[in-house]
C-alpha cells in the first residue's frame, strides 16, 4: 500500500458518494428520500469495507479497479453511455420522489436489496477468483484464462454481477421508471462483450480455446 494510492482510492470514494448523492437528492428535494439513503447505505458501506481489504490485501488489484481510462475509443463511448444512463436514472428516481410518481412497494424494495447485496458478494468472489482483472480492457503481464469457479459457467462473470447490480439498483430506489433506464445496460454491456472477446482472443494465451470450453458469456444457457 502506499500514500498516493490511499489517496486516490479515499478521494474517488467520497467524490463518489457527492456525485451519486447530488444526482439522487437534489432531484428529489430532501434528504429525506427513505429509498435513496437505503441505496446510498447499501452501494457505499459494502465499498468501503472492500476497498480497506484490498488496499491491505491486493493493492495491485485495487489500483487496477481504480483506473477507468479506456485506451479503446469504442470502449470508451460505452463507458459514456453507461455514465449518461446511470445520471439519467438517478435524476429521475429522485424526481419520481418529488413529485409522486409511481413508486414500487416495500415488499420490492426490500427483495431488490437481497439481490444487490447477494450481488455484491458476488462481485467480490469473482475478484478472488480473478485478480487480474481491471475496469479497463487489457492483457496483464503473465495474465492466465481463469476457466474454474464462476468462470467456469460464464465467461464474463463480472458482467453478469454487474448487470443484477445494475437492474436491481432502481428496484431500490423504488422506481419503475428509473427501470425502465437501467434496462439500457444489457444493450450497452453486449457491445463491449463483443469488443472486449476480439481483443482477447488476439492477445490473451488460450481465450479461444477458452470460448470453445464455456459456451455462455453472462447468462447460463441463454447468452
């Protein structure tokens, strides 16, 4: 661990607790959104216990998942259109609270919850499994095909986490619309799957080999 890296990590969190936070309350027009601080509660505290355990454990790994600056320009537009869709969505979630726009019941709420935080485990057991992996397409030095554990299901198992992550966070904000925004991801996310297996089967040891091995890339037996 070192002092810069500290930084960088405390500074991209509390920047993104403000940015979310402004994005979700202003719209709404109170802090007293019940689902919003419910979100905010659920997305950051798991973050900051896992950011510690990686800066202590594998801070190489922590410095990759900090880096999001795409070197690929069409990699870099879906990491665009993900920005705008996750702004527009927060904006209309804390609008939907302000002006009383259908807002999903409780009993949703609540098991949306359940999925994002099973989710969040998720993500980090795919972090275990895959300590090469990064925000960013690329090939690491000495990097290997991981082909055992969630890998050994799908081949984007970050994706699939992601994308029940993702749906399930308007389901917490308890808006449908915001939903229907969010529905967005599978579309943009099947862009940079394919993007990101052309440039892996180039330079990435056995990734075709890999592909013939496990057929699905982030649903079991559909895709």
């Amino acid at each position: 661990m070192t002092i810069k890296l500290f930084i960088q990590a405390i500074t991209k969190y509390i920047l993104g607790v403000l940015v979310i936070g402004l994005l979700i309350f202003l719209p709404a027009g109170t802090l007293s959104f019940f689902n919003g601080r419910l979100f905010m509660g659920l997305l950051f505290i798991p973050m900051f216990f896992a950011g510690i355990v990686l800066m202590v454990k594998n801070p190489e790994l922590l410095k990759r998942r900090l880096n999001a600056k795409e070197k690929l320009d069409e990699q870099a537009l879906v990491i665009k259109l993900s920005g705008l869709m996750f702004a527009v969505g927060f904006v209309v979630a804390g609008l939907g609270y302000r002006f009383h726009w259908f807002m999903l019941p409780t009993c949703l709420t609540a098991a949306a919850s359940v999925v994002f935080l099973v989710s969040y485990a998720l993500y980090a057991e795919v972090l275990r499994e895959n300590t090469y992996l990064s925000r960013t397409i690329e090939v690491q030095e000495n990097q290997k095909v991981i082909d055992t554990g969630l890998y050994g299901i799908v081949r984007h198992p970050m994706y699939s986490v992601t994308l029940l992550l993702f749906l399930s966070m308007p389901l917490v904000l308890g808006s449908v619309y915001a939903f229907i925004i969010f529905c967005a991801y599978p579309f943009i996310i099947a862009k940079r799957i394919k993007s990101e297996e052309l440039f892996l089967e180039k330079e990435l040891a056995g990734y075709t080999e890999y592909k013939e091995k496990v057929k699905c890339r982030i649903v079991p037996y559909i895709w």
